[in-house]
C-alpha cells in the first residue's frame, strides 16, 4: 500500500523527527547577521610597553648631624670667667676669643717664677766661676780633691734648679695663655654652658663648636640594601622643610645595628644647603641614594589602574575586547612608571580612560 503525503508538507522546509527541528543554514546565518554585536563602552587610544633605563634607588631616611663638633673646655683651673664673647648660633674664625679668665693670681705665680729664676741664673754664674778656678788649679794640689768635687758638684747643683725654674717660669706662661678661650676652628657655636663669674675646674667644657659648618646626613638603610651602596653615590636629601640638596655618600657604616638590623649611611651636606637653615642639626630628613640604572619595562601613569589596593593595565584583545592584567608598579621617572608582571612588550595597552573600564568591556580603538 503507497502513503501518500500531501503536497503542502513538500513545501515547507521543516522536518520533524524525535522532537528534533532542523532550520535551513541560510536561515540561521541570516539571523546571527542581524543580532546586534554591542556598544563599545569607550573610545580609547593603545600603546605598547617601552624598554627604557630607570635609576636604581635605595629610599632611606635618619637625621642630620654634625660632622664634628669640638668641644672646647677650661685647660686651666680654678681661674674666675671673666668675660664671655660669644653666644649660641655665632659663627666665628679660627683662633677667635670666645671668653677669658680673671689671670691676677697667674700673673703674680708668674712673676714669682720668673724672680726665682734670675735667681738661680745668678747663683749658677757663680757656681760656674768657682768650679773653673778650681779646674786650674786642680793639678797644682791648691785644693784637695774634695773641695774640687764640692766645686764641680755645686756648678751642677745651679745649673738644675736653673732648668726646673725656667719650666716654671714656662708653666705659668701657659697658665696665663690658658686664661683666653680660642676658638680651635672655624664654624659656628652650638652650646654655651660658660658663665661670667663662674670659677671652673679644669677640663669643663664651656663651648661646643660646629667645625667648619659642616652637616652630614646619617641615613639607616636595611641589611639587605647596604651591599649596593658605595663611597661616592649621589644622594638627594629631603629636609623637614622640604627643601632638597644633592649630596654624596662619603663613608658606608663597617657594621649593623643589632636591634634594628639597619647600617648607617654617612652623606655630606653641602655647605650652601647648611648656610641656607633648612638643614640644621638634629633635623630628620629622608632621601634617595642613587645605585646605578637598570632595564625596566614601562607604561604612562595614565595606563595603570589603582583598584582595592592593587594595579592593573587594560590589553586590547580579539574584537576590541579588553582584558584586565594584574601588574606591580616599580620605579619611576616622570610620568612613566615601571610594570612588573606578565607583560613581554607586544601587548596593546590602553593608554587613558582605565578608570572606566572593566574586565571584558568592547572599546573602540582610535589613531592617537
């Protein structure tokens, strides 16, 4: 027996089977051609990762010190302070008076030294005279050989006090010397503890003096960055202030703290930036020492997103559509910032408008 079907299910294009329904390819392909693609969520400009040389730095910080300060005391004692000339923040010159001493009493012990010594000068030139006439006339047996002894022995008897009179007389010629303070450099005063009136003991310091005016910065870097530093480096120095100076490292410490683990760095200030006030000692200040320059990938600041307290940078992938790219930021140098991560250098990045972008977002890419 023959089945026959009807001639309108020969036209129509459409076969069911199992619940199954096959569509035409032409059909299917005209509607994914008419499915709309999307809106592009903004219109950006790319750019690849440059290869450029960064400095390399060491950032530190500590306080400013100087790099001598003399202590200058009382060398004679008992003396009364007569006068002090000078007073905290005084810049004076070498060999300047600073203060004196009343000097009355040396005076006088010097005068009395020096009596005592023309004295002995005296009873030496006699001593002298008799022990020569007693040379002469030793062979002739005119004296004994005793009294000739007592001669010889009473010409070196003289001739000794004289020497132990004249280092008197010396002694309290230095005293007197001593009653005036000299300044021992050049530089400015940093403390006064001198008192008019005041009798002193020997040795009590009465003035501290910056010598020459000259700062140093002492900077405390870690353990692990003290191998990169050397003698010579430039360092730039950031005072509280915020006035900056470009120094040098001059000495790197033999050894580390064993409490904090940290070396200290000795930089020189320089003279104008220690004239100027905004460095002072005592200061804390913090700055860079500059170690070498290194290779580092790089991107503009406006390339980087910051988001829940990481960076991240936008690569322009297949149909315009953005992929986010979890990166850390190193070095900079001036509006160009070092990336470190997955990024080779081929990528297209999104130069601007990262902050409105989010993962998989469709943009539409112009020249620059």
């Amino acid at each position: 027996m023959k089945i026959r079907f009807p001639s309108a299910f020969a036209a129509v294009g459409l076969l069911t089977l199992g619940g199954i329904v096959f569509t035409p390819a032409g059909d299917a392909q005209d509607k994914a051609a008419s499915k709309p693609a999307g809106k592009p969520a903004l219109t950006v400009t790319t750019i690849n990762p440059q290869r450029v040389d960064l400095a390399l730095t060491v950032n530190a910080s500590g306080s400013i010190a100087a790099w001598q300060e003399a202590i200058i005391g009382a060398e004679s004692g008992g003396l009364r302070l007569d006068s002090v000339r000078v007073n905290v923040g005084d810049a004076v010159t070498r060999g300047q008076v600073l203060a004196t001493f009343a000097a009355d009493r040396v005076q006088a012990d010097l005068a009395q030294a020096r009596a005592g010594f023309a004295e002995a000068e005296a009873t030496l030139a006699d001593a002298r005279a008799n022990a020569a006439r007693a040379r002469e006339v030793e062979s002739s047996g005119a004296l004994s050989q005793q009294q000739v002894a007592q001669f010889l022995t009473a010409e070196k008897t003289a001739d000794a006090r004289m020497q132990s009179l004249r280092a008197q007389v010396s002694a309290q010629e230095l005293r007197l010397r001593f009653a005036t303070v000299v300044a021992p450099d050049a530089g400015s005063i940093s403390a006064r503890t001198a008192t008019v009136g005041a009798v002193v003991p020997q040795g009590q310091e009465l003035f501290r003096l910056i010598r020459g005016d000259r700062l140093e910065w002492r900077a405390e870097v870690t353990s692990a960055e003290i191998a990169r530093i050397r003698p010579g480096q430039a360092v730039t120095i950031v005072s509280a202030t915020g006035a900056t100076a470009t120094g040098r490292v001059r000495i790197v410490a033999p050894t580390v703290d064993p409490q904090s683990r940290n070396a200290l760095v000795y930089v020189d200030v320089p003279p104008a930036a220690a004239r100027g006030g905004h460095f002072k000692a005592g200061m804390f200040a913090r700055g860079e020492i500059s170690t070498g320059n290194a290779s580092a990938l790089t991107l503009p600041l406006a390339a980087v997103s910051l988001r829940d307290g990481f960076s991240y940078v936008f690569v322009l992938g297949a149909g315009n559509r953005v992929s986010q790219v979890k990166v850390q930021v190193g070095r900079r140098s001036g509006e160009r910032v070092e990336v470190i991560g997955t990024l080779t250098g081929t990528e297209r990045v999104v130069a601007t408008g990262v902050a409105f972008l989010a993962d998989g977002d469709l943009v539409r890419v112009v020249a620059k």
